[in-house]
C-alpha cells in the first residue's frame, strides 16, 4: 500500500508518496514552483483564496502521478498538514463565503486582547493555556463585528486542513488538536469551549464535528476520486496542523522532545504533559496529535512570523539570478556577526513571542564601502536565529530547558550558517533529518487507517543525517546581546 501526504503551506503545496512497508518517500511533487501569493489589502492583513489551495493540491498530486514511479491506484490513505490558525468560512453548499485569513494575518490582535482583559479574572489562561489572542476563534468574532453580511451565511468555520478535507471527501469534520489552535478547547473539562463561543456569541452550530486526530475524515467523492486517477475507497485518516505534523514526522511524541521547523514562519515546538501556560501568552500550548485526557501530550510552541519570509525578501531584493545554495555558499564566506551587519526579522505581522507587538523588520549598522549584499544574506539568516534565541529563552522562563532540538533538513535548516548560528546562539545540538511535512502527513495516514500497529513502526528507519554542535558560543552570545538591545530599543519605541 502506498500513502500519500499533503502539506497544505502558505507558499505552496507539496505531496508525498511513501511507501508503507518501507516507510521511504517514493516521490514528492510540489505546486506552485514560485510562491503562492498573500494578499494583503490593508497593513497587518494576510488572505489567501481557499480555492486556489484545492487547485494547487489537485495540479500537485496530478504532478506527482505524471512521475510513473507508482500506481495511483494502490494509495490507500490521505494525510492531511496544514499552515496553523487560519479561518476558512463556507455556506450550505460548502462554498467559500471570502478569502481564508491566515495565520500571519493580524487583524484580530485587539479583539482577542480585549477578550482577555474580559475574561481573564475567570482563569481563562489555567483552563486554555493561551490568550484568545490572534487566534482562529478572535478571527471569527471580527468577522461577526465587521462583515454580519457574510458572517449571517455561515455554515461552518473550519482551519485550512478542514477545508481541503471537506473538499476531497464532502464532509465537514476537525479534530481536537485542531480547535485546540483556535483556542475553543478547554483543557480543565475536556471539552469545547462554552467561555469563548458565549463570549464572541458563536453558534456552537458552527464548529465542526470533532473526529479523533488518527481515524477516518470521510472518503473521496467518487468524482474526486475520477479526477485524480485515484480508487474511490481511499479515506482521509489523519489531519494536523503543520507544527505537530512536523513534531510527529521526526518522532517527537514524548514529554521532553523538542522540534523545528525554520519555513515561511519559524516554530520551537516543545512536548509536555503538563498543563503548562506563559502568564503573557508569548508561547502558546496545544493538543499534540497524541494528546488523550488521561495521557495528556501537549505542544507548546513559540512562533517567529518572520524566517523564511525574510530570507526570501532578501533574495528577492538583492539576489536576482542566484538560487539559495548560492546564498548560502557566500554567507558561509562571510565571518560571524557579518562585519556588524544586523537584523531584525519582524516584518510579517504582529508578533506573539513580542507580546502581539508589531516590530517591522530592521537592517542596521551598514556600511555602503565594507558591506555587500553577502553581508546582508548572512545577516538575515543571523538574525532569523537570534530571534529563535529569544522565544526559546521564553520557553526556559516556563520550565523547559531542551538538550537537543530535532529539524527537518529544509528549508533554512539546509543553510549551514543557519545550522550553525542556531546551535551556536541556542547552545543547543540541532539533529537533521530527511523527514518534512508530507512525510508526516503520509505516516499519520498510516497509523489513521491501522496500516502501522504501532508508532515505533511507522517510525523505523528514521534516523539523523547529521547533528550540529553548538560552537563559537562565547562569540555568539556578545552578538546576540548587541542584536537583543536592538531589538528592546524598538520595543521601548513603539507608539
């Protein structure tokens, strides 16, 4: 049997085909090649088109069947990963009501703040483990308050993987993990939130139907099924936010395990099985994929907006005609600390580790006779791990001190000077694996369908390529200081 993993993220969609008896990657396929667009109407807005995701996902596994390397016929099992806390809104006929806001999208920040001013006193925070925050939820109620015209049409709210599940199957469904993100989850009685829907005045109608986070999410629509070559008994078995998708794609399931990811956003995602909260809600806790409520597994993650968007915006502006190997080889020829080059990577929204501040993004100290655009390509990818120093600091303050982060070898852990300056700033060893999120997404299909009898073999032949040991830490932790000050003279600043 053959599994197939779709990783729903902001800037395209990718697939994998993986082999269930070997647990290996027969092929990957990816759509759009350049990145798929955000839109953004007015500053602090972040939209995509829902549509456009169901397009893309049909043009990449269309793609990857074209390879000839499998028969489409033998895919047994749909994993779903998806881009964290976006709203999707649909009518009766299950058609988008506007464009999905996604999760960089910031205009919910006050909403959910004075939810919490509100309910706080209730011990919102011992029962939630985060603020309503910018959360899918706050996003909701400033649909409710902003646009009653399209929020009078709702039939269901769903997260992104939801939708594209609806789309492949026809039914509406989500998982605990899922709504957990939304903050609709209360831990203290297991159940739904009665206090935030009564307090934005949702219709409990409007949640989807929670299904267990491993278990069947409908079967293809038999012209689903036609349109992509594939047999009308394949099921949808496993859907997950990116975060604890990539957790599970590099076995991190045990209180203790550490992953992360450094794509458009960059995530430190840590596991407890304690009910653990940060008084300001900087990091924010979550149902695991194996979360139960007498085995509680729970993630608490620190998000950076700014990582790969700012890695790609440098490109872009400075860069033509170079691939990021390039980029990487000539940062890597520039010494620590980019001859004083330094950079604040907070130009994709409000940040929740800066306590939902808006910081922009800064580049300070250049030099036009000294410095070159190599200067600013390792300055991005310094500070993109200077910034990752910061949350997890924030993560020690609440009791969790990692000896060892793992990371899919991608995206921005491909960058040896991004290896390097993460576990030199962290003092952490970083485990690179060839795992990503559509692998994830075909294993959790796996052990959706029962294919797998156990995680230790959905697992097997799971190993590090390579691990990157903290160095020149003395040298890094002065630059991160100076980059820390930056960053606190802007916070002192902003109005």
């Amino acid at each position: 049997m053959l599994l197939l993993g779709i990783d729903l993220g902001t800037s395209s969609i990718k697939v994998s085909v993986v082999d269930a008896q070997t647990n290996e990657r027969v092929v990957a396929a990816q759509y759009p090649e350049v990145e798929a667009p955000i839109l953004s109407d007015r500053p602090g807005w972040a939209e995509q088109d829902p549509r456009s995701w169901w397009e893309y996902t049909k043009l990449a596994i269309q793609k990857a069947h074209r390879s000839g390397l499998y028969d489409p016929q033998t895919i047994g099992a749909i994993g779903i990963a998806y881009q964290m806390h976006g709203l999707v809104l649909v009518d009766d006929q299950q058609q988008p009501l506007r464009n999905a806001i996604i999760w960089c999208d910031s205009r919910a920040v006050e909403v959910g703040n004075r939810a919490m001013e509100d309910l706080q006193h209730a011990g919102f925070l011992a029962s939630h483990l985060n603020s309503p925050g910018n959360f899918t939820a706050s996003k909701l109620a400033w649909v409710k308050e902003n646009e009653p015209e399209i929020y009078a049409k709702v039939h269901k709210f769903m997260l992104p993987g939801d939708y594209l599940s609806m789309c492949l199957t026809g039914d509406i469904n989500s998982n605990v993990s899922s709504i957990s993100e939304g903050v609709l989850w209360d831990f203290q009685t297991n159940s739904l939130s009665r206090t935030l829907l009564d307090y934005y005045d949702i219709d409990e109608a409007l949640v989807p139907e929670l299904r267990p986070v491993f278990s069947s999410y409908g079967r293809l629509r038999p012209e689903v099924a036609q349109e992509l070559g594939l047999s009308a008994q394949v099921s949808v078995n496993y859907k997950a936010g990116d975060q604890p998708n990539n957790a599970l794609s590099l076995n991190v399931l045990e209180p203790g395990e550490v992953a992360a990811t450094a794509g458009t956003s960059g995530v430190i995602y840590a596991v407890t099985d304690a009910l653990l909260y940060d008084r300001e809600s900087r990091v924010n806790t979550f149902a695991h994929v194996n979360h139960q409520k007498e085995n509680p597994n729970l993630g608490v993650l620190l998000c950076i907006n700014g990582t790969g968007i700012q890695n790609s915006w440098i490109k872009k502006i400075s860069a033509s005609g170079y691939d990021y190997d390039q980029i990487n080889q000539e940062a890597a020829a520039i010494p620590i600390g980019s001859d004083g080059v330094r950079i604040l990577p907070f130009g994709n929204g409000a940040e929740r580790m800066l306590k939902n501040k808006t910081v922009h993004a800064h580049i300070e100290n250049l030099d036009f006779i000294r410095h070159g655009e190599a200067h600013l390509w390792r300055a991005a990818q310094e500070g993109i791990a200077f910034s990752f120093r910061y949350g997890l600091d924030i993560l020690r303050d609440n009791g969790l001190h990692p000896k060892v982060v793992k990371a899919g070898y991608a995206n921005l852990f491909l960058s040896p000077v991004f290896q390097q300056s993460f576990a030199g700033v962290t003092g952490v060893s970083v485990e690179l694996y060839d795992n990503d999120g559509s692998v994830g997404a075909a294993l959790g299909a796996g052990l959706g369908l029962g294919v797998y009898r156990s995680r230790n073999e959905a697992f097997v032949g799971l190993k590090s390529r390579a691990t990157v040991a903290p160095k020149a830490v003395e040298r890094y932790e002065d630059l991160y200081q100076q980059w820390k000050q930056s960053l606190m003279y802007k916070l002192s600043n902003l109005i």
